[in-house]
C-alpha cells in the first residue's frame, strides 16, 4: 500500500529552494518569487564556479530574501553543511528542481549523474522537509523520444527510444519522480524548446531548432540554405516568459499536485513557415527545394559555416519529429487567468531584433560573447528543455 503525499501547508510566506540558479530560467523564476512573495524566503543552490554571476544577478535584487548557498546536486546531502542541508529541511515549503545537464552530445554516465542521481538526491530532501507544500520538477517534452503522433500529459514510457543521452535519462529521472509522487507533493513540467522573452527576445544562448532556422536564412552563404527535410512538422518553441508565469501559478494551484503540464504552444506553426517567417523579417528567400537531415547536416560542416553550425546541427533531428503535444491539463488550470503561451509570430520581431543586436556588438567588436560560438564544456544546472548541443547558468 502506497503512503499518502504530504499534505500542503497552510498558505502564507514560503521558503522556496531552487536548483539550477543563475540559469536563464533560474534567474526569472527567483525574480517572479521575490516579486510575488516578498515576504518569503529563498534558498538558491549554485554551483563554486557559478558563484560570482549568482552574485552578481542576486544584488540586483532589492529587497529579496535570497541566499545563496554552494553545493552540487549530484554530492551527498547536495554538498551542504549538516546545519544548512538541517534549515532546509526544517523551513523549506517549495522546491523547484531545474539543474539537469542538456548537453546532447554529454557523455551518458556524465547526464546520468545529473540528471538521474542528482533528481534522487533531491527527492531525498524533500522527504525530510518537514513543511513540504510542492516539488516542482522540471523534465522536458522530449522524455517521449522517438514517439511520433499525439503525446498526452498522463503519458511516460511507450517503449520510445531515445535519440541522445539528454533525453533518455531525463525520461528516467521522472520515472523516479512519479514514483515519488505516492508520497509526495509532486508536480512535473514538460517545456518544449525555450526561445528568448516574448517582450525583450532575450535569449541566453542561440540554439535549438529555432535558432537552427534564423542561421539557415541569415548564413554568410549567396544563397539561403534550404530547410532539412519538408518542415511541415510543427516546430513547438515556447517564450520564457511564458514558462515562469505559468510554473508560477501552476505551483499555487492545489489541483496541480500529482499532475503532468505540457508548457508548449498549443497552435504551433510548422517548421516552414517558421522558417519562412524568418526569412520575410530578414528580407531573404528560402529556396524552393529541401534537404535530408543528413544532407544539411554534412552542409553545416562546410568550413564557411562549421563554426556557426556548431551548436544548431544537433537540432536538426527535431525539425522534422512529427510530435503534437496536448496540454489539456496545462490550458484547464491556466484558463481564467491570462496566463498563455502567445502565437510565435506575436513576438518574432523581438526575437529577431535581439539576434541582430548581438551580431552587430559582434561585428563592432565590443565585449560580449559570440552567440554563435558556444561550447563549453558540459555543466551541472539549469534545463532549459530545448534540444541543446551545450548550455550554461
């Protein structure tokens, strides 16, 4: 006979603790808790070598109650002191697990570290908090693999395979977590891939099956390159925005417990004529014919773009996965209040316009990172969710 889930605390401040902090969704969803609960308190675990930036972005924060505290997920006891790992236990009412590695090409025992055994890690604490009201767990829309059709929220294991390390084990990360839900508070969200703020375009990085389109039309080649495959399959990229708000609301709401959200766009458009949205804003043509996935990807190696393509390639398998996504769960608790996932073609221009910022501090030579040239090595923090060759904080 299973347990029964803790039961949720009277409402009122909360103690939050939050994985995967200075990550690109990390930082908004401390921001949006600081914001809406400013009289609660916010433990944040950040990795030794990510400490300053935690630093950097928490004193921006005035008037938060936010500490920081050092450790890794995948240590024992997070690698906290027994008297932090103790107030944890003893305060915390909110957990969000983000950190998770998302670097496709990480080598399995690497993601399996992180994201398997670091997830258990973190279902271990949250059995010993005392005043548990929710573990927030952030998996990915692509733990359904390989499997084509329609992908429903109350769905896990369908005998899919996996087409890389990411998606395989953090398929077996919920595994464990649903498991854990017997006795836990537990509520799972699967993003799809996450592209920059509706409203600014801000990104972090440039990659995924999004930004493997703006590189096809805005190549240094003559011609545009064409599209791997017939893109008529929907290409499902959410703002960030739209992420926090909805996991925000959708930790308040009681009837999220023990329930799976997909945070996806619900109307999405097919990759073409994403693509050929892109190419209108840039004044470009897509040419008429298309390429094999493996054709474009033996393009992406040209010397021309190899440096360009580097992190877009590994998206090019997710161009043309013919997966719908239903989130009848996600649109039922969000319906009355405002909280949706806006068409793309609402906020493309902000997208592109940041994009092209970028490049132009690029070109200018001013000091900021190449947003074409990213991979560093594999690091313990932040799911964004999207299909990602490399990742940071």
């Amino acid at each position: 006979m299973s347990e029964t889930p803790k039961k949720a605390a009277a409402s009122g401040p909360g103690t939050y603790f939050i994985t995967g902090y200075p990550g690109f969704i990390g930082k908004r969803l401390v921001e949006r808790i600081a914001r809406e609960d400013p009289q609660g308190h916010i433990f944040a675990l950040v990795q030794p070598k990510m400490l300053k930036d935690a630093q950097k972005h928490s004193a921006g924060l005035e008037g938060a109650k936010l500490e920081l505290l050092t450790g890794d997920v995948v240590d024992m006891h997070l690698g906290l002191s027994g008297e932090e790992y103790q107030r944890l236990c003893e305060r915390v009412t909110d957990v969000f697990h983000l950190a998770a590695i998302s670097n496709l090409s990480a080598p399995k025992e690497t993601a399996w570290r992180v994201n398997v055994d670091g997830t258990r890690n973190m279902l271990e604490l949250a059995r010993d908090c005392e005043k548990l009201r929710r573990f927030n767990y952030f998996s990915s829309c692509y733990v359904a693999g390989d499997r084509v059709g329609v992908i429903a929220e109350d769905e896990l294991d369908r005998g899919q395979t996996f087409r890389n390390p990411y998606e395989e084990t953090k398929f077996q990360a919920e595994k464990i977590v649903q498991r854990a839900s017997s006795s836990l508070p537990v509520t799972i969200y699967r993003p799809c891939s996450v592209v920059g703020d509706s409203r600014t375009g801000e990104i972090d990085r440039f990659e995924g099956p999004y930004y493997l389109g703006i590189l096809l039309v805005t190549s240094p080649m003559v011609v545009p390159l064409p599209l791997p495959g017939n893109g008529v399959a929907p290409l499902n990229v959410v703002p960030v925005d739209f992420i926090v708000s909805a996991v925000w609301h959708l930790s308040r709401d009681p009837r999220g417990v023990g329930r799976t959200f997909h945070l996806v766009d619900p109307n999405p458009m097919s990759a073409r004529r994403v693509y050929e949205h892109i190419a209108e804003k840039a004044n470009r043509k897509l040419p008429r014919f298309n390429l094999s996935a493996r054709a474009a990807d033996v393009m992406l190696r040209l010397p021309v773009l190899e440096k360009l393509a580097r992190p877009q390639r590994a998206a090019i398998s997710y161009v043309n996965h013919l997966a719908i996504y239903n989130c009848h769960n996600t649109l039922e608790l969000l319906d009355g209040t405002g909280i949706r996932c806006p068409p793309l073609a609402s906020y493309l221009d902000q997208l592109m316009a940041y994009v092209r910022e970028q490049y132009r501090k690029r070109r200018e030579n001013l000091e900021v990172e190449d947003p074409l040239d990213q991979s560093p090595p594999p690091t313990s923090e932040e799911a964004p969710a999207s299909p990602r060759s490399s990742r940071r904080p």
